[in-house]
C-alpha cells in the first residue's frame, strides 16, 4: 500500500472502506486481563497483521468517556514537539509507514481528525504493512467503554469483524489496574503500600473512575450484545486463556489455522503484590453484584476467582 498523508479516501465518500477483502479481529478488553499478550500472539501468527502502535484508541476516540482525550491528545501534544522541518516531511510523506518516525505519528493524527464513516485513514493504517496477511487486529481495552453507538460503528466499518471481551477475576483486575496507577505515578518502593492502600479506599469511596468503568463488565456485555451479532462475539475467561485447548477455540472463533502460543512469555512481568484478607473482601464485597450479573449470565463463577469469603490472596500485579 502506498501512503499519502492527504489519504486516498476521505470520509467524504460513502464507500466501503477498503481493507483489501480482510477480515478484522477486535479485542475490546479488559484492561489488564492479558491484551498485550494476546496481541504479541496474534502478531506472531502468519495469517494477522497488527499495527505497529498496540492500542489504536481510534473508536475510543470517537464514542465513550476517552472521546477527545487520552491517547488522541497525548499523540497531538507529541506531535507538536516535532522540529518543524520533520514535521513539514512528515506532512508530505508518501510511501509505506514506519514506526516509529514523525510520518506515522502525522497519520494517526491525520486518522483521528477524520472521525467518520469510512474511516478510511484508519484502514491505511491497519493495512500498512499488511502484505499477505488475510485478517486484521486491533486490540484496544479502551474500546470496552464505548458503548452501543461505538460497536454499532465498528461493525459498520468491518461487518465480518470479530469482537473478544476477555474477563478477568474483578478482584484480581482492580488490585492489578490500582498498581498500575501507582507504579505510574513512579512512587519509591517503599510508599509503594501506602499509596495502593490510598488507592483502594479511594476505589471504595467510588473514586478512581476508570476503574469503575473497566470493572463492570456486564455492561460492556449489555452494550455488546445489544448490537453484535452471537456468532461474532466472544467472551474468554483469563484464568482459563493459557492453554492449548483455549487458544484453539480463539483461532476457530477468528477464523484462523491453529498456531503454537507461547504460555512461558509474561508481558509487563511485574512483582507478586499480596492482597490481606481484609482488602480482598472488602474488595469482593464493593464487587459482589458484579460478580452476580457475571454468575447469572456466564452460568458459573470461575473457580479460580475470588469468592465471597476471600483469604489472604496472592495476585500477580501484572496481567500476562
């Protein structure tokens, strides 16, 4: 594919975009509930191109509480540090994108300020790169918040697009994404359990809003459902992802040949953070109706999740 940082198609046509007969596979969370892996396996399978940048933020973008913020703001103010003769370069590049360089940044700038049905920079960007490849990935947690309007939307870009939701322990994925939030903020090792107990009693106070919004999965699910078709979703259990018989059910779903996962690789490999017995019920608790929704629409509760009445549980801080 060549590029052209004025697009070949604009969003001024109603034409389909064009991902060259693809098939496109979304993942749309959770956030810390095995992404990155997934995405690092599907990048090593020969049939999927993935983009160079792992999280694409584009319908995010567009729908949900992220729309005009987040990772679209972060890539504009990086953009504008630019030198302006890199920049003027990168404004009139055309060829096939690499990453990372200023041209590839200007086209995710470009892919965000035309928003609209076909979407064709994003396609451009997706295909980048593509070569032989017969499906299309992109694996952005963020796109679980985007609600009914988004997932319309992505399914009229790509009709034949496959959706997975993968679902982690509640408790695990809080006490996971809290760290996350911690370790962020770049606290010294030892406020580290301080400024997660803060976190915590802010989460049960109803504060760290995103992790209230990521955690409640059945309503991603509600918003899923509403729209997408039942063969064209899929939920998959985290606990339950690493092994051959799962990936195996992944590759069918998406349509793909069977392809050797690697369960030794850990993304992100972080330390063992240790949940008292007090934190993690109390946890439990604030979650319990989630948990409920979760049991009555699953069938079950995964054995290896925390349950109601939670011992002193040992959770890895870092999601593969």
């Amino acid at each position: 594919m060549i590029w052209s940082s004025d697009s070949q198609k604009t969003s001024q046509t109603s034409a389909a975009p064009d991902l060259g007969g693809r098939r496109m596979l979304f993942c749309v969370g959770a956030q810390k509930a095995g992404t990155t892996w997934l995405h690092d396996y599907l990048s090593e399978h020969p049939e999927v191109h993935v983009p160079a940048v792992k999280e694409m933020h584009y319908f995010d973008g567009i729908f949900g509480p992220e729309r005009d913020g987040g990772a679209q703001k972060r890539r504009r103010e990086r953009y504008s540090k630019i030198p302006a003769k890199k920049a003027a370069a990168a404004s009139r590049w055309t060829g096939p994108l690499t990453f990372p360089s200023p041209a590839y940044l200007k086209a995710m700038i470009n892919m965000h300020d035309e928003a609209q049905y076909p979407h064709q920079r994003y396609a451009d960007l997706l295909t980048n790169g593509a070569g032989p490849a017969t499906c299309l990935a992109d694996v952005t947690p963020s796109y679980a918040l985007i609600g009914e309007d988004g997932f319309r939307e992505m399914l009229r870009f790509a009709p034949d697009a496959r959706f997975l939701y993968i679902l982690r322990d509640p408790v695990s994925r809080v006490w996971s994404a809290l760290r996350m939030v911690v370790r962020g903020a770049k606290v010294s090792g030892d406020e580290v359990s301080a400024a997660l107990a803060e976190k915590v009693e802010m989460f049960l106070q109803g504060g760290q809003k995103h992790a209230h919004q990521r955690s409640a999965y059945s309503k991603t699910m509600d918003m899923m459902e509403a729209v997408i078709p039942a063969e064209q979703r899929q939920y998959v259990i985290y606990e339950e992802m690493f092994c051959d018989e799962s990936v195996q059910k992944l590759t069918d779903f998406f349509g793909l040949s069977a392809h050797k996962a690697n369960f030794d690789k850990v993304v992100h490999k972080g330390t063992y953070s240790r949940m008292d017995e007090t934190v993690a019920a109390r946890l439990r608790a604030y979650l319990d109706d989630e948990y409920t929704r979760l049991e009555r629409r699953l069938g079950r509760l995964p054995e290896q999740w925390t349950p109601r009445a939670a011992s002193e549980t040992a959770v890895r801080e870092d999601a593969k």
